[in-house]
C-alpha cells in the first residue's frame, strides 16, 4: 500500500448516530436515502468492445451525391464523382475508483460489532465491505452515465466554466462526453441546435416559469422537424430528454385532453413513451447531474436544465476495452500494512459516428 494515500476520515461515518451496539445489530436496519441510479447502457447506446487503445474509425459517406448528367454520343467523357471518408479516433481513457480502510475507522465506532475475531484487521469478508460494495454498485454506472455525457476535457469551475463552484473538476475532465462533442458538430452547422425555452434565464425560477409547457411542446415538435430527411429512414432513432421537459410535454397532453403513447415507467427512473412513432426517453440522472454538478452558485442558474438529443441509438458509441465495464470490484487484504482496499479500474470512450444524424435543443 501506498503511504501517500491521503487521510480520508471515515468511509462509513456514524458519528453522528448514538445507538448502542445492541440497538444497531446490522447495518441493514439503517435507512439508506433514495438515490437515483444510471439507465442501463444498452438503453440508449450501442456498445463496442475491445477498445484497449487508440482505434482509428473510418467513415465514408453512403452517396455520391448527384449523378448523372444527359447522354453522350460516342467516345463518352467520364464525369468526376468522389466519396471523401472522414477519420474519428477512440481514445479510452482509464478511471479507477479506490477506496482504503483500516481498522482504525471501525474501531470506536458502532462498526466494531462486525470485526473479524479471526483476524480484526481483514474487514473485507464482514458486512461493512458488503454494504460499501451495495452503494458502490449503484454510483460506478452512475460515474460511468457521467462521463459519457457531461465529460469535459477542458472542464472548469463557474464562472469559467460549468462546473458547480467547490466540486472538484478532475471527477469530469477525463474524456469529452456526448454534450462536448454535439457542441462541436451544432458549432460547424447552427441548424442542428435549437435553442430551448428557459435555459437563457438568469435565475433559477425563470428557467423554470418560461419553459411552458405550450413553449416545450413547440420545441420539440420544431426539433424533430428540422432534422435531415434520412433521420425518418433510421430504424433505432430514439429522442432522450431531460425529465424536465417531459414533464412540461405531459401537462400539455393533458391540457390537450390527452396522454403519451405507450407509455411505461421503465427501471431507474426512466420514462419511456412515443413521440411521433419515435422512442422517446426521460432521463432524471441528467437534471440530477445538471442541478448538482452544473450549477452557477454565483449567479444562481444552472447550465441549460432543459434539453433533449435526437439521434440514433447506432450513433450514441460508449467504446470499452474488454467486454463490460467494472463488472469486476476487487477487495483484498493487505497483511503488511493492514490496509483493506477496494479497487475498480476500467477503460471507456464516447463516440458519436455520423454527425449528420443529431439534433440537439438545449
């Protein structure tokens, strides 16, 4: 183990809670808040594996364009045509999560109901280590769902940047996300991005009253119909919205005296119903991550709250170096230095391929 690791205090603090040791005889009987958890990958996005480093994708356009020109006599000249392939690269970057207990943490606390009386100092097969290992199950896809969307290379604090004040940016400058790269592509052609009611606003509550739900029902409708022809052809076309804009398209269907098509409350939070014969998915993790991590506390107004993305699913690419991502959370114990760790490292990219196939309101 490492000596630099820095002093993180308690993993579990229960300072606060003043049960006796025969009062809390698990930590099962604690109450653990409600937490949003990440939609699963295979939702919304295509997986493509074996990215271990960095991997050229070639791209070549499926047309020529226009062809044919009036008929010629004999000895006919030939007409130029040429199909100009793009290059894009998957770059995967590696993240870890590592987490350091000693028996110190445990050991005035209500936690040492639970040591090893083989050896006290292993805590990695008593119930503390489960329990970590429960909350962590559920944050990793979370940390994963962020860094795919909301990763920024350049990320910084507000008021240079998005990042709320006091959060430190390095949890998302790993890889440039979806949102970082739809920039980029609405930057070369403004006719891919629709500018959404209420996010301009300069306080929390008017980003909140403008956006109408007569406003927002507009706005997607006019979204839709500004994407390319070839966006109708696409058989996995889905639109994926903020919950805060389905919310506003439900008040007004039922203004209009009506509801969402097909619709279901699927797993982890996720809405899901049609829109136009297309899917249509509501993903709370992104107000959750916009309202906590994109959030100019200096000015009080967070960082476009209401956006939606159309596009395919075959466009949205997470690249992974094996074939899942932090499947594997190790645990071990170190008899040397008595540290007990839980380690998860992995590698992943986010690609979006045909940059013709997006429409963005945010």
């Amino acid at each position: 183990m490492s000596t630099l690791s820095p002093n993180c205090g308690n993993t579990i603090n229960l300072d606060a809670l003043h049960f006796t040791a025969d009062e809390l005889r698990s930590l099962k009987e604690l109450v653990v808040t409600a937490v949003l958890e990440a939609p699963a990958l295979t939702d919304f996005h295509t997986l493509v594996t074996g990215i271990k480093n960095d991997k050229r994708i070639g791209i070549i356009p499926g047309t020529f364009g226009l062809v044919g020109k009036a008929a010629q006599a004999c000895d006919p000249i030939a007409q130029c045509y040429e199909n100009v392939a793009i290059e894009k690269t998957w770059e995967p970057k590696y993240l870890e999560v590592i987490i350091d207990m000693c028996i110190d943490e445990v050991e005035t606390s209500l936690m040492k109901f639970y040591l090893n009386c083989a050896n006290s100092y292993d805590l990695t097969a008593t119930d503390i280590f489960a329990w970590i290992l429960s909350i962590l199950g559920k944050d990793i896809p979370k940390m994963v769902h962020r860094n795919a969307w909301f990763g920024d290379q350049a990320a910084a604090n507000a008021p240079a940047g998005v990042i709320t004040p006091g959060y430190d940016v390095t949890f998302f400058n790993i890889i440039n996300g979806f949102w970082q790269q739809f920039a980029s592509i609405y930057a070369a052609n403004p006719l891919q991005v629709q500018a959404f009611p209420g996010n301009d606003q300069l306080t929390y509550a008017l980003q909140n009253t403008v956006a109408t739900p007569l406003l927002t029902y507009n706005a997607i409708n006019a979204l839709i119909d500004g994407a390319i022809p070839e966006m109708s052809a696409q058989g996995d076309r889905v639109l994926i919205v903020t919950k805060s804009v389905m919310d506003r398209l439900r008040r007004q269907l039922q203004a209009l005296g009506t509801a969402f098509q097909d619709y279901k409350l699927m797993v982890n939070g996720l809405e899901f119903a049609t829109w136009d014969g297309i899917p249509l998915y509501s993903n709370p993790l992104w107000d959750e991550i916009i309202r906590t991590y994109e959030n100019d506390t200096s000015t009080g107004r967070w960082n476009d709250p209401h956006r939606i993305v159309y596009t395919t699913k075959s466009n949205l690419n997470i690249g992974m170096a094996c074939t899942s991502l932090f499947e594997n959370v190790n645990s071990f114990y170190d008899q040397r230095s008595r540290y007990n760790r839980i380690e998860a490292v992995d590698a992943f990219d986010a690609k979006i391929i045909d940059d013709r196939l997006l429409m963005v309101g945010r």
